[in-house]
C-alpha cells in the first residue's frame, strides 16, 4: 500500500469553514420563520373563513333621508262603480222576455227585458173610466145647478113684480086712508102684503145664492176626487212606464235577471247598470283603527306602482265582523288603470311629519319603538339600536339612533341578530 491510499483512507476529523455553518444556520431560520409565517397566513385564513359575512350585491340598503312623512294605516279596497243605477221591479210581474245579458253596453234608452204588464194596464183603463165618471158628475151637477138657478131666477122675478104691486097698493091705500076712503085696516093688510113679498124675495134670492154655494161644494169635492184619480192615473202610468226597464245613461249591465218567465214583485231588483267612467274604492280596515277613521281624510290607493290620490268620501258607522267599512273618492276617478271590481291597498293618512329624519321600510320592525337595524360601516355591517316613529307604506320615521345618510339593511336580519358585526363581500357600489 503505498503512502496515498493511506492518506486517502485516514478519517476526516478538521474543522469545517465557518462561512459553510453560518449558511447552515442561516437556512435552518429562515426555514423556521417561513414555516411560521405559513402557520400565521393559514390561521389568518382559516378565521376568516369561519367569521360570518355577506355579500354586499345581495343586500337591499337604503340612505337615512330628511324629508316629509305621512303617518298612514293601510286597509283593504275595491274598486267599484262609482255611480250604479239600480233597476227595481215596479210592479209584481212576470218577466216574458230577456233583452240584454250581463255585461252588455247600454245607451240611453236601450230596453233590457220586457215585463207583463197587462194587469197593470187593466188598472189603468179602470182608473181612465173612473175619471170619465168624475167629468160626467161634475157635468150633470152643472146642468142641475142651470137648472135650479132658472128656476129660481124666474120665482125672483116673479116675486119682485109681486113686491112692486104691494107697494103700488100701500101707496094708493095711505093716500084714501088720508083721504077716508080706505079703512086703517085695508092700509095695515097691504103693508103687510108688501113685507111678506119682500120677506119671500130675499128667501128666493138666498135659496138661488146657497144653490149656488152647494153646488160650487159638490163641484169642488168631485174636482179632489178627480184630481186624486188623475194622480194614481199618473203613478199607474209611471209604473208602466218603467216597467219597460229602458235605460236612462249609458253604461255597463252588470246584473239583470237570468231566468224568463219569472214571477218578480214589486221592489225586487230587476237590473244594475255601471257608469264605468268614473270609480270610486270601497274598502275595509280593523276596527282597531276606528277612532283614526274620519271623513275628508287623504288616502293614496296603489294598484301596483301608481299612486292615486283621494279622499274618505263615506265611514260606515255600523262596525260589522271586527271591520269598519269606507268609500274612497278618487281624483282621477276615470284612470286608465281603474277596473271595477279590482283588488287594491288604501293608505289612509292619519298624521303628517313636515320634515323629519326617514328611511325605507325594511324589515327591521314594524312597530314604534326600539328595535335593532345593521348599518353599512366601511367593510362592515354594525349592528345598532334604533327607535322609529310612525311609518307609512314606504318609509319610517326615524326618532334616535341614526344620521342623515347613515346606510340601513333592509334584508331581513334575524339570523345575525345575535352578532353585532358582519363582514361584507364584494363591491360597494353607491345606492
């Protein structure tokens, strides 16, 4: 063996450089901080993984605004007619014909159905015959009454020439009893003939005037009777008159009697004509909104998205089953999205806030009082406790707790309520 291969196979126990262990060291730190560095990076992440949060894109906010609020109570209406013409059987009848169906354009005059009217045309002959009775009484009254007055005239004057004989003799006689020619008894017989014709012309003259009274009283009693009959005449005329159910406007039969032949009485409704130019909203809300309740009130009716002013026309005293019940009068009565019988919410205004803090309704509470609302803050929402005033359909009123501009979740936030932050996600874009 020679002396390398001896030297090669020596063990190797000389120190190492220093600058290969201070390389060694340094790898082993950094080796130790990375692994740290991971372990805090993965436990950043991981929190942040298990803390709550939600997606701002997903949220519905609203700004806290300064602004006029109506305080309101919302009932349930529908749309009707605002006029409706009722047609009512004058008569008992039998309905024999069916001219118009429900549904049906009117237009003044247009007959709707045909009623048998031939009972009601027997009384009126009758009631014709009665008042041909009357004008023949009252005739031959008149006659009687020309007949009496000539007579008497003619008993008149002929008592009126007895009297001027009476007097004739009273004057000759006073001048022979002056002269003694006639007795006093022959003067006294012939002034009391003159007296008793005198008496006996006055009689005949009253007899002729009461004649006349009498008969002016039968004429007179004949003329009431005859003017009642002419009445019930009248009203039996008007009642057949209706009792062809012709309409009196145009409009909309919204009823009419469906089955021919009948039998109706008198007052049953026959008929109901809609004017579908002009609506109104009847509706009801709780009784518990009662004493809130008061004619002249403003009211905004919504059918969708459009708002229709008006005011409470009618509050129906009388609660029934726990509802008060109430007529709307519409501004615009004949809008375009007006139809009968349509189903819409009424906001009846029972307070007004000139100016005060509000925000959109949203489903944080729906009563005055405290309650707790989620604010946009940065990337967080912060729960805080609020107290709202009065609402109407679409804001609140804002007592404590939020400024002008503050952003509201309106989501519903229950699930969170017991945290009192949430991270949010996403863009926040202005609203």
């Amino acid at each position: 063996m020679t002396a390398a291969e001896l030297e090669a196979d020596a063990p190797m126990d000389r120190l190492l450089d220093p600058r290969v262990h201070r390389a060694r060291i340094a790898r082993r730190i950094v080796l130790a901080v990375g692994c740290v560095a991971g372990a805090l990076a993965a436990f950043a992440a991981l929190s942040r993984l298990l803390e709550p949060s939600l997606s701002y894109a997903a949220l519905r906010t609203a700004r806290v605004d300064v602004g006029p609020l109506d305080a309101t109570v919302t009932a349930s209406g529908t749309v009707v007619p605002e006029l409706e013409k009722v047609l009512a059987s004058p008569i008992d009848a039998r309905v024999i014909r069916i001219l118009r169906r429900a549904g049906a354009a009117l237009q003044p005059g247009d007959a709707i159905l045909e009623l048998d009217v031939s009972e009601s045309n027997l009384a009126l002959q009758k009631l014709d015959q009665a008042l041909a009775l009357k004008d023949n009484q009252v005739e031959r009254i008149r006659v009687e009454l020309a007949g009496t007055l000539a007579s008497l005239d003619s008993q008149i004057q002929i008592k009126a020439l007895q009297l001027e004989a009476y007097r004739a003799v009273v004057k000759r006689n006073r001048k022979c009893f002056t002269d003694g020619i006639v007795s006093e008894a022959e003067l006294e017989q012939s002034v009391l003939d003159e007296a008793r014709a005198g008496v006996e012309l006055a009689q005949l003259r009253r007899a002729r005037a009461i004649a006349g009274h009498a008969t002016d009283a039968q004429i007179a009693g004949l003329a009431l009777e005859r003017e009642t009959l002419r009445r019930e005449r009248a009203e039996q005329q008007r009642l057949l008159d209706l009792a062809t159910t012709e309409s009196d406007r145009a409009g909309v039969l919204t009823y009419v009697v469906s089955e021919e032949g009948a039998q109706v009485h008198k007052g049953d409704i026959l008929a109901r004509i809609a004017d579908l130019t002009a609506f109104r909203v009847d509706a009801t809300i709780s009784e518990v909104h009662a004493s809130r309740i008061r004619v002249g009130q403003a009211a905004t009716v919504r059918i969708d998205e459009t708002r229709l002013q008006g005011v409470v026309s009618r509050v129906v005293p009388a609660i029934q089953n726990g509802l008060v019940t109430l007529s709307v009068s519409l501004g615009e009565n004949n809008h375009a999205r007006l139809r009968a019988n349509l189903r819409v919410e009424v906001d009846l205004v029972t307070d007004r806030r000139p100016r005060t803090l509000r925000v959109a309704n949203g489903a944080f509470g729906g009563s005055e009082g405290g309650t707790d609302v989620f604010v946009v803050t940065g990337e967080r929402a912060v729960k805080r406790r609020v107290r709202l005033g009065v609402a109407s359909a679409e804001r609140r009123e804002v007592l404590d707790g939020l400024a002008e501009g503050d952003e509201v979740i309106l989501n519903d936030m229950s699930e969170h309520a017991h945290l009192d932050q949430i991270t949010l996600t996403g863009t926040r874009g202005s609203r």
